[in-house]
C-alpha cells in the first residue's frame, strides 16, 4: 500500500484541501481529508485525476516540426506520414513510442488510446513494440488494433486497392481475427479494438468486427474530411455515422474520432457514444471545427486526443476545444470548467475502458500542476487547468508509481531518446 497526501485535488469536480489518498494494487482503496501522516508522498500543487489522450498515433512524433514548409492540406500532409511508416519497424518503433510515452507522461497523459494500424505483416511483432514501450515508459496503455482494409475510395464511392505506402496497414478480415486474440496485453494494458474509417472498410467488415470483439472499446475515425462524407454517401447511400449506426457500432463502447463534419441527424446518432476530439490536429491540418457542445448537450460524451501530436499538451486541447466552440459561435463561456476536465480524465478514461476519477475503485492515476509557475501564479484552483500548461506538470502516478517527480521522467533524458529515435525513422 501507498498513501499518497495531496495539497489540494479536484474530486467530484470541486476542489478539495487536504486530501490523503490511499493505494493497494494499483487502485484507489481510500479517499479522505486530513492532515499528511509519516510515510505519506506529498505531492505539492494542484491534483488532478489521471488524464486520457483518447486518440493517438505514436510513430506521427516523427513528424513533428517537418510538414510546414510547403503548405497543401491533410491529403498532401498524408503522403508524409506515409514515409514516417516506412522508416519502422518493430525496434525503432519500440524506440520511438518509449519515447514519445515518456513525452505525454511528462505532460501529464497518463493513459493513452494507441489506434494501432502499422502491422507490416500478421504477427503481433509491431503491436507487442508498443505495449513493450508503453510498460517501459510508465504509461496506461489501451491498444486500438485496427482493421484497414481498403487504400480509400474514389468519387464513385468504389473501394481503391492500396498504394505501396499503404501495404503495411492492410490486413483481410481472417488476419485481423487471428492476430487480434493472439495479442498479449496485461497490467496496465488492455485491447481495444478500431476500425481506420469507411473509407477503409466496408458496412459488412463493420458487422463482423463489432460482434467478434464482445465488450472492448471500439473505434473509429468518423467525418474528418468532407471528401470521407462525399465518398461514403457516394459507395453506401448515407454518412459514416448513419453507417456506424446501422452495422451495430454506436453506443457505450464506441468513440467517434473527430466527428468535425456532422449533420444534424449523425449528431442525434452519436447519443450514448464517445465523441474524441482532437483540437491540435484538426487546427494544424485545416479539419475544420466540430459540433463538439451539440454533440454533448445530445447525449454524447466529449473527450480529447493530440493524434498526430503536433502539439503534446493536455491543456492546450481543453483551451482550443472551448477557443474554437468561441471562435465559431462568438461567444464565451461554451463548456465550464469542469465540463472540460471531465473530458479529459473520467469520460477520457471510461473510452479506453479504464475508471478514472480520484474515488475509491478508480485507477490510482494522479497528476499535479504547479500553482506557482508564471503561467499560474494567481489562478483560481477550480480552474487553474485553464491557464496552464505542459510545463506546469510536478509529478504523475500511474498505478500508484511514481513515473515523473519534480518534472523529470524516470528514464531520463526523454529529448535526447526522442531525437535519436527520430533520427533513425527519418535521417
């Protein structure tokens, strides 16, 4: 057991002073106010419960500062990250997800959705890289295994064969059964499952996938581009969410992944199911803004993602998913604050299938902000995740382990292993 006492924590969405938190097997046994006691870990600033990046993409760091210079839109931005997946294989991918986990540990991430569709052949070789990288940087891990089995679709809506770039992500239905139950997860990961989009796979793969992978969490890009609406509508007669709905996907186990581009009829659909937004990459490839205040006030549950982690900073997405609902209504105050946190951990967490929350049957999953750096000196507590940023994260726990202390991840030198890892995907 670990007890852990903490200066001040969110709980229920208030804010609390003075709170000693208990831990037994990795989980939260007891909650309670008081004074710290002899043996306790203090942790000093403001607790957060464990925080979700619902949608990620590892081997897309390799990319980062690299895609500016010559403009065009998210397909041009494509064809660069097709040549980031062809510099990997599993261990340099091991090398760069070590890496880039201890990247969003130190940010404050301290669970993570991998929507994994780098398989290379079918073995679980490139699936086992990243739970082996994920356990060795600290970090909570839910492995999207993803089915892709198209290249996309042309404007007739005809499925398109893949391009040589696209081979590695490719699996048929009988292969993705196969590797799926043969992957190895336990700790502090588990299985999840993904479809890459309608674009990728067809109404029918949608059937088989949702009824071979019982209660794990399910997901799936939905609407990031207009031209995925227009192709789906052209090949099936109606959105990829009306599609979602008909094959049986939609509900408690399933997050749309951007869902930027929605009719009025997709949002009533997406009632009872997760919404991932990724405010980040949809500003950084031109996506455009999402429904996301529709969505939740229709019944879906919000939470948030960095994808292609342009930017790697929990609290820059909860500013940009409140900044663009401003920039596109004109108005403030579109989610309060607690709203916005709660994306973030308990509703984040509850799409990977794990419980967040700082209660007692919850993940023992904390992070802790500095209440004193420039960017949060004089911030109200019940809202200082509103002012600040990665740089303001102290310490992170995962499962009762202490992964970063005094902002320092326990591997060390986390730019160094990026770079290098970096610089041997793409020279």
């Amino acid at each position: 057991m670990t007890t852990f006492w903490l200066e001040h924590a969110v709980i229920d969405g208030a804010v609390r002073t003075g709170v000693r938190i208990e831990e037994v097997d990795g989980g939260i046994s007891s909650v309670a106010d008081g004074g710290s006691e002899p043996g306790d870990i203090t942790l000093s600033g403001l607790t957060l419960p464990g925080i979700a990046n619902g949608h990620s993409h590892a081997f897309h760091r390799a990319l980062r500062g690299r895609t500016h210079a010559d403009g065009g839109d998210f397909w041009a931005w494509r064809e660069q990250m097709y040549a980031a997946a062809a510099g990997l294989d599993p261990e340099r991918y091991y090398a760069l997800a070590t890496a880039f986990y201890a990247e969003l540990l130190l940010a404050g991430y301290t669970a993570v959705g991998e929507f994994h569709y780098l398989h290379r052949d079918p073995t679980t070789a490139m699936a086992d890289a990243v739970v082996a990288a994920a356990r060795e940087a600290g970090i909570r891990l839910t492995l999207l295994d993803t089915l892709y089995r198209h290249g996309g679709r042309d404007e007739t809506g005809a499925a398109q064969p893949p391009s040589d770039a696209q081979r590695p992500f490719i699996s048929s239905i009988p292969v993705w059964l196969a590797r799926h139950e043969s992957l190895v997860v336990r700790g502090n990961a588990r299985r999840g499952a993904a479809l890459h989009s309608l674009r990728a796979v067809d109404p029918s793969d949608v059937e088989r996938i949702v009824a071979a992978t019982g209660d794990e969490p399910l997901h799936a890009h939905v609407s990031e581009q207009p031209a995925e609406n227009a192709q789906v509508e052209a090949s099936f007669g109606r959105s990829p969410v009306a599609v979602l709905r008909k094959a049986g996907a939609l509900g408690p186990r399933f997050t749309a992944v951007h869902a930027t581009h929605l009719t009025d009829a997709d949002i009533t659909d997406l009632a009872g199911s997760f919404v991932c937004i990724c405010p980040s990459t949809e500003r950084d490839l031109g996506d455009g803004i999402g429904p996301a205040r529709a969505l939740m006030d229709t019944g879906a549950r919000l939470t948030i993602g960095s994808d292609q982690h342009a930017v790697v900073d929990p609290f820059d997405e909860l500013r940009a998913l409140e900044g663009h609902e401003r920039l596109a209504s004109g108005r403030r105050g579109i989610f309060s604050p607690a709203e916005l946190l709660t994306a973030a951990t308990i509703d984040g967490y509850a799409s990977l299938g794990w419980h967040g929350g700082l209660t007692v049957g919850a993940e023992c999953d904390l992070v802790t902000l500095g209440t004193g750096s420039p960017r949060t000196a004089g911030a109200a507590l019940d809202q200082l995740w509103l002012a600040a940023s990665a740089a303001d994260v102290t310490d992170v726990v995962v499962g009762g382990q202490r992964v970063v202390t005094e902002g320092a991840h326990r591997l060390g030198g986390v730019g160094a292993a990026l770079a290098d890892a970096i610089g041997k995907v793409l020279p």
